[in-house]
C-alpha cells in the first residue's frame, strides 16, 4: 500500500542542475581548476558537498572543506534567482496534499540549502519531514538517508515510494527497501531502470495521482 512519497530536491523538485554545474565550474576556475562538462556529471548524483570537493580538488582538512564549501554556496546564491520548480511539480504536489498522501524530502544538499530553498520557493508547507546530507554519515548510494526518513515519518520503507533522478540515488532507496519512480529524458531514463527504477517519467506534466497509483498498486 503507497502511503507516502520521498522526493529527492535537486533535478527532481526543482530545476537547479544547470545553475549547479555553472556554480562549480565558477568556483574551481577560480581555483585554478578546469573541468570538462562530463566531469561536471560527478556533481549530479547525489554527492555531498565535501565529497565533491575532494573528488576535484584532493584530500582536504574539515576547516577547508568547510571554507571551500562556503564560497561554492556563495556563487550558487548569486545564481539562485534562476532557480525554478520543476516542470508540473508544484501542480503534483498539490494534488498528493489534497489526496492526503504524506511527503517527504531526501536531498543529499546541506540542511541551510535545502530549508532555505523550499522556503524561498514556497514549497516547504508541502512536507512533513526534510532529511538533508548534514544528518547522514554516508551519502547515496548508502540507504541511511532513506532510512531515516522513514523513521521520521513513521512508515515502513515498503509503503513508501521514492522519487528520484540520479543512479545513486536510485539504488540508495531500493537498499532501503522503497520502490522507486525516476525523473529523467529518455536518454537518461535506460541508466535509471537500470539501477533499479520501476518507473521513469520525464516530466510531471502528464504525470497525476491516479496513473501513480495505477503504476504502484
């Protein structure tokens, strides 16, 4: 039985990977660091912070993980008025809260970031739990972040489903025990069936509540 649905944020609820991508590639240009966009792809899924930094720039100590990531997040803000909801996501989750069906949110963003975008995007009403990478030892593929968010939410991983976009973040919900819906173009969308997706969508506009439960019964 589907009692509640898990959203990843980035590429899923909102349309943030473009402004990602440039936010990093400006931040490691400015130390001295040249990236090829098929580099930039590490970025995309579901990565903390301090793993993307040492992935470009090598080991680091917590103080400069802790530096270089406030100056990446800095750039990200300067972008942040570009940042929009994904496309047909705002009607979706609408109807899922008139549908009574509980939300949650499972972003491998720090909690600042995360709470501060929902916020500012007037989405953060919409749900009952937020678990971010600051509260999780180990990121996606890992399942702790899933698992956490079921406990928070007080429903057993099996009747919950997962939204994601990313092969990581696939995998982490499926090891968690949840099943699986991918958001991804359909050059994407083999890599996510792949890693464990019941289902890929492209988009929510033609997506509803009833082909969900349709799709998930």
């Amino acid at each position: 039985m589907l009692r509640g649905i898990v959203f990843d944020m980035d590429g899923v609820i909102i349309d943030s990977h473009p402004i990602h991508r440039q936010a990093w590639r400006t931040f490691l240009q400015s130390e001295g660091r040249e990236v090829a966009d098929a580099e930039l792809d590490f970025i995309l899924d579901g990565r903390k912070r301090e793993e993307i930094l040492c992935f470009f720039l090598g080991e680091l100590t917590p103080s400069q993980i802790a530096h270089y990531g406030a100056r990446k997040d800095e750039m990200l803000r300067r972008l942040a008025e570009h940042m929009r909801p994904i496309r047909g996501v705002v009607e979706f989750l609408e109807s899922l809260s008139q549908a009574g069906i509980r939300m949650a949110l499972a972003t491998s963003a720090s909690y600042p970031r995360a709470h501060g975008t929902l916020k500012e995007l007037n989405l953060a009403g919409y749900f009952d739990a937020v678990v971010t990478g600051d509260e999780v030892a180990t990121s996606k593929p890992d399942p702790a972040i899933y698992r956490l968010v079921a406990e928070r939410i007080k429903e057993p991983p099996e009747n919950l489903l997962a939204v994601e976009d990313a092969v990581s973040g696939v995998k982490s919900a499926r090891a968690a025990g949840m099943r699986c819906l991918g958001i991804a173009s359909a050059e994407r969308a083999r890599q996510l069936r792949t890693a464990g997706a019941d289902q890929v969508i492209p988009d929510f506009d033609s997506f509803s509540l009833e082909r969900l439960k349709a799709s998930f019964r």
